[in-house]
C-alpha cells in the first residue's frame, strides 16, 4: 500500500509531462518550409550553394520536433534520434556535391539513409546573399524538363537570384524554381521563359510587400566608438565565442599593444570577404595561409577561431527567433554534441 502510495506522483507526474509534450501542435512539412522561407529566404543563398530541403521522408510528414545543428555528424544524427527530431535543421548543408551512390560506404550516404529510415526531413539555409528587386517570379519544371540547363540559363541574366527546392502538383514530382529580379531582369527572363510553352504556363509572378534586404551580406565593417588593445580585443572575442585558444597572426609593425578601432569579420571562412578590406583587425573563422600573409603585410592583425566556432554561438539566439515565429507550435532543440571539428592539443 505505501510502495504504492510512493509511485503515485512519479506516475502524475510522467502523465503531466506527456500531456505537456503532446498539447504542442505538429506542423505540416510544407508549412513548416513555408514559414521558414518567410523566415530565412532561400533567394538570398549563393548561386553555388545547395540550401532548402535535402532529404524529404514521404508524404505526409509532420513536424514535432525541430532539432538545430551547425554540421551534421553522425554523432549529432545519433543525437537528434535519441531526441526524437522529425526535422534537422543544419547550417551546413550536409549533401553538397552531388552524389552517384547511396550506400553504408561513405558516412554522408549513412545519414541520408538513417534519416529516411527514421522519417527525418533535413533542411539548410545556409548563405545569404543580397539581392536587389521588387519581384518575385516562379515556375515549376517536371522531370522530363532538362533542370541544369534551365538553371544555368537563368543564371546567365545579370541581376537575379535563382534558388530551387522540390515541390509536388497533382501528385507529380517537380522542382519549383524562384527569382528574385528587377522590373529590367524581369522581362528578360519572361522573355527567356516565353521560348518554352510549358515553363510560361506554369509561371507566377509576385509583387514584394517589402524590399529585400540591402546592404546586407556575409561580412561587417565594424567601427568601435573607443579603440581598445588587441590583447583586450583578444580576450573578449575568447569570452564571447566560449573559446580557450584561438590563433594570432601580428600584422607587421603590430605589437599586442597596438590599437583596435576598425574591425572586419566575417563568420566561417572569410579570406575573400574580407580581403582588401582596409582594417586593424581581420576576425574569422579560418584564411589561407597565403592570404593571411597578404593581410600581415599591410599591418592587419589576424584572428582565427576556426570556421563553426564563429558560427554556431548564432544558433541559440536562432532557437529563440525560431521558436517566436513558429508561436512556440513546435519543439525546437538546439544539438548538445555539435562541435568544431580542430581543437588546440
């Protein structure tokens, strides 16, 4: 009777918890990926880029829990498992080059199957790159359409964004293609696009309520109102990045002394975004060798912290902005065991 007595809370309280759990709504996979895109444009991503949804399970698919990652690693896919995630959302898109098998013999053809075979939907929205235009234009291509060649066409027009993901229309397979472009670029691609009867058939053309974001892009230019030392500079950039180490490359004639007032940054691997930037101080993630002796040269300090450790302290403030304008329906988890790859020995 007491032993009883005893296990009665426990049981309240695994029964309140599941009720916790299960009032959360689901969000149907196409909503989701509709109001992420509102959230995060896929137009804004690089033409090279491979953003957007990269491993669909099959229809229908509904998402309870969302689960955050910088890279996606086995170790993180065993992790987002153990945690019941429907949909992983990775900065890195884990499928970038294309691949010809989809075996147990390479460990990124392992997470595309393990995350079908546990109906997870993987997703990355990855760069972002400013775009300028009032219009937005859509179309579909179903398979018998030659899909690179559409997609290089259009990317041959100067001034548009072209970004692709995959779509279903009376239950047929196709790949849905949007632009962002300028009243110029828009008639020419119309007039691209008029040379194919099925694509024009098939075409949307948007208005934007609001501009696109400018003066926007990978890097900043930042100007501190006091200059500081680098070695303060240092550790303030070790307290905020929750770093122990990091590396240093003195720019000529520069001491730990000298004076920081303009900072350039760029997160992950910033060598071409920043180079030629005028500047004290150069922060990324990671430079060649060869252009961090370019930046020496000209007296610009360098700091390098490793590609992800620039990026992943973003993804809890993201779990925050995320978990807003989804209006708290779904779970949103940020991965534990997510980590750079190097670390100082």
């Amino acid at each position: 009777m007491l032993s009883s007595a005893h296990l009665v809370p426990t049981s309240v309280q695994r029964a309140q918890s599941w009720i916790c759990r299960s009032s959360r709504s689901f969000m149907d996979l196409k909503a989701l990926l509709s109001s992420l895109n509102d959230f995060a444009s896929l137009s804004f991503a690089e033409s090279w880029d491979n953003v957007g949804l990269l491993v669909e399970p099959s229809p229908p698919h509904t998402v309870n829990t969302l689960f955050l990652t910088n890279d996606l690693t086995e170790e993180v896919m065993d992790e987002a498992l153990q945690k019941k995630a429907d949909f992983i959302l990775s900065y890195h898109p884990p499928i970038f080059r294309p691949m010809k098998h989809i075996t147990w013999k390479t460990w990124k053809e392992c997470l595309v199957i393990r995350a079908l075979e546990n109906r997870v939907a993987v997703y990355s929205p990855h760069t972002d790159y400013p775009t300028e235009g009032a219009h937005r234009l859509e179309f579909s291509v179903n398979r018998s359409q030659d899909l690179d060649k559409v997609m290089s066409t259009l990317r041959g027009v100067g001034g548009v964004s072209v970004t692709s993901f995959p779509a279903r229309c009376d239950g047929e397979e196709q790949t849905r293609i949007s632009l962002n472009c300028t009243q110029k670029t828009l008639m020419q691609v119309l007039a691209l696009l008029s040379q194919d009867r099925q694509l024009y058939q098939k075409t949307e053309i948007l208005s934007l309520e609001k501009p696109l974001l400018l003066h926007t892009g990978m890097g900043r230019l930042c100007t501190l109102d006091e200059s500081v030392s680098l070695a303060i500079m240092i550790e303030r950039i070790k307290t905020h990045l929750k770093l122990s180490h990091l590396r240093l490359a003195l720019g000529v004639g520069r001491t730990l002394e000298s004076q920081v007032k303009v900072v350039a940054l760029c997160a992950g691997s910033g060598g071409s975004v920043l180079q030629g930037v005028e500047a004290d101080l150069y922060l990324t993630g990671e430079m060649s060798h060869h252009d961090v002796l370019d930046a020496a040269s000209k007296g610009i300090n360098v700091i390098l912290c490793e590609h992800s450790n620039t990026e992943r302290g973003f993804l809890s403030e993201l779990q925050e902005m995320l978990g807003v304008h989804f209006e708290n329906k779904i779970n949103i988890i940020l991965s534990e065991t997510d980590r750079d790859p190097l670390r100082v020995v």
